[in-house]
C-alpha cells in the first residue's frame, strides 16, 4: 500500500515525501494537506523521489526571519572591516638601526672539547642512542670505513640539553668508535638546541656510498637542521673550517659558509672575508642587520633569502661585489642598503644602452668574391662588436642582485 511520510519543520512546514516508484499505478494519498484537500500526483509515479514543501503561513516566524536577516545584513560590513584589519600586513614599522659598523677581528674561536659523560646507551632501531650527563640525547650509526674501521655517523641530536657539545668517539658493546661523519636526518637536530659544538674528527660526509671530505654545501645542509641555533663552534684542528662568533669559515677564513638559523640581532662578517658563499644566510629569520666588510668581492646564489626581519644591509666595499641576481631575497630588497657615498652609483649602474650585435648573413653559394670577402669583413667586425657587447654586459650582470633594492643610502662609515 501507497504510504505517506509527514515532516514537521519549526517553520511550520508539513513535508510529504512520496518513496520511490516502481512504475506501477498507485492511488493518490488523501488527506495529506494542512487543509485535508487532496494530493493530484500523476497517476505514473516517477522513478525519482518527488518532495513537495507546504509553508504554513506564521506572522511570528515571518517577522523574526525578516529581522533576523536583516541583523546579518548589517553586521555584514561591520565583520568584513574586523576581518580585514586582522588579515593587514600593516605592522607597526621598526626604526632601521644607526648604530656604528662595527669590525670583527679574522681571529677562529678557540674551541677545545669538552664532552659531558655518558651515562645510558640502549639500541634505537638499527641504530643506538646514547644518553649524557648534561641531558642531551644523540642517536647513531655504525659503518665500516675502508681505513678507519667502523665509524660513529651521528644521525639525530635530541634530548633537552641547549648546549650540545658531540665527542669525539662512542662506546657502545664495549668499543670506542670514533665520530667520523655527520649524516643528520631533516629534522635531526632538536629544537631545543641552541648551541652545537662539533669534535674535530667529524669531517667526512657520505657520498655515494663512500666516505670523502666534507665540503661547504654538505656541512651547511647539516647545519640547517638545527632550526633554533644560535650558535655553531668547531673544534679546533677541524678540517677545512673553522668558526668565528658562532659562524662557520673555511679554515683560511676568506669564505663565510654558514649562519646559524636563529642568529640574531646585528651580525658582522669577519674582516678578510673575500666570499660570502651560497645560502650562507639562508632562513636567518631573526636577524635585523647584517654588514659586509669592504673586503668582501663576491656574494653567491640565495646568500641572503628568507630573512623574514632584516631591515639594514652595510655594504662597506667601494665597488660592489659581484653577485647573481637571485644574491638577496625579498625581504633584503626591501629594506634599506648602506654603501658608501661615492660608491652609491655603482650599486645602482643603469642599464647599458647597447644593442646586441647581429650576425651578418652568409652570402649565396654563387656570390661573387668581393660578396664573400665583404661577409668575412662583416663577420670579423662581427666577433669585435660581440666581444665589447658581451663585456659590457657581463660586468652590468655582475652586480644584478643589487639592482632589486629599493633604498639605496650613501653614507660615510
């Protein structure tokens, strides 16, 4: 038999729903109406489910509706300005800082090592954990070296301890094996770290497969892992690096390979430093200055990007350092560079206004001689014209990762 289904909504609505059919003839329901009238379905019920909605008339659910609709409408502008004001980049504007450049000494840090004891060891999946005195945890592995024997490779540096300082070897099963390598995972190094000291016999990096030297790029992606440090010191003797004011150098101290992350405040290249090297500044999210000696030639690729609060570079060198244009990020180019004085047009050098040289035809096959003694005239006044061009701008290129900054001050320093 043919049944009807009533809903009643707190609008007064009465919600006849008729099920599905199944193609054969039904009578119409009677008395479904808030009326009693009758229900006029076709007498072929569809296949789909057929809903049919009655509106109770009510002066009181009317009034609030329309009153209730009107609250909305109003308060509408009213939420739209508190949600853009809480969306606005208009953040209080923090004054550039005019203090004194100051100089930093090409001096290494005097690093000796002073590990804290250890006092747990237990087995971390294929690896083991080793637990010390000042609360910090490192996990290792073991790998056999073709010269060394097995080594030590650290892969995580946990536990609560700010001030870690890595041994230079590890006993585990009643062997010492020596701290040869680091081989940190992405997120290897603990928040709570702000300190890392590195034993000098960490100096080889895993590369396929094989252990070699560690170079520049390896030991800064190490380096990076460490979101909160502040500070990063190299025993002394460390192959190939050294570290000043918590900053990592070649050994040679012409080339600044790595910032820490959480750096902050001013911080000052060593004088000396020729190279800043690529990402050296990489993510310093804290730092407000940064000033480069005026011995400093060259600046590498993303040096100085993602400095989310970097508001003054000091540029102290009279003819600017060469650097790409991908050099400084966004954040760099919008706050202030310092250069001096008679430097400034130099920073900022208009384009040169050279067309590129065109490569003369080849005549025909069939050309007289004069034609093809005239084209090889052309084609040597060609390759002079392409030579001057390609000079001219390779040294405007040179410096492209300036052009971008938007306020450009000459001063004296």
């Amino acid at each position: 038999m043919f049944k009807f289904a009533k809903r009643l909504t707190h609008e007064g609505v009465v919600t006849p729903v008729r099920p599905f059919g199944s193609g054969r003839s039904a009578p119409a329901p009677k008395g479904d109406r808030p009326d009693g009238s009758r229900h006029s379905y076709p007498r072929r019920l569809s296949r789909l489910p057929l809903q049919v909605t009655y509106i109770r008339p009510n002066k009181e659910s009317i009034t609030n509706t329309y009153f209730s609709r009107m609250k909305k409408i109003a308060l509408f502008p009213v939420a739209a300005l508190l949600f853009l004001g809480a969306c606005s980049d208009d953040e209080e504007q923090r004054p550039v800082p005019n203090d004194p450049v100051q100089t930093v000494a090409p001096v290494a840090d005097d690093v000796t090592l002073n590990a804290p004891a250890l006092t747990d060891i237990k087995a971390d999946g294929s690896n083991f954990r080793a637990s010390y005195a000042n609360n910090q945890e490192i996990v290792y592995s073991l790998a056999s070296h073709a010269t060394q024997g097995y080594i030590a490779i650290v892969k995580r540096i946990e536990g609560s301890a700010a001030d870690v300082v890595v041994p230079a070897s590890v006993s585990y099963n009643g062997n010492d094996f020596k701290v040869y390598c680091l081989d940190l995972y992405v997120d290897g190094i603990s928040d709570n770290v702000t300190s890392l000291t590195l034993p000098s016999t960490a100096v080889a990096m895993v590369k396929n497969d094989n252990y070699v030297a560690a170079d520049a790029a390896y030991l800064r992606a190490q380096f990076e892992r460490g979101h909160s440090l502040t500070k990063i010191e190299l025993e002394n003797g460390f192959r190939g690096y050294s570290s000043i004011n918590g900053a990592v150098y070649t050994d040679n101290l012409e080339t600044l390979v790595s910032v820490p992350r959480a750096a902050a405040g001013t911080f000052t290249v060593a004088d000396g430093t020729t190279t800043i090297d690529d990402r050296a500044f990489y993510y310093c999210q804290s730092l407000d200055v940064i000033t480069f000696p005026a011995s400093v030639e060259s600046i590498g690729s993303e040096a100085v990007t993602f400095t989310d609060n970097l508001l003054l570079i000091n540029s102290l060198a009279t003819v600017p350092p060469t650097c790409p244009e991908d050099a400084f990020g966004k954040y760099a180019h919008d706050g202030v560079l310092r250069v001096p004085a008679a430097a400034k047009d130099a920073y900022t050098p208009a384009k040169p206004d050279v067309e590129e040289p065109v490569v003369p035809a080849e005549p025909a096959e069939d050309a007289s001689d004069e034609e093809w003694d005239k084209y090889y005239d052309d084609l040597d006044a060609y390759t002079a014209a392409k030579a001057e061009y390609d000079e001219i701008m390779e040294a405007y290129n040179a410096v492209a990762g300036w052009l971008p900054f938007h306020n450009i001050e000459g001063v004296t320093f």
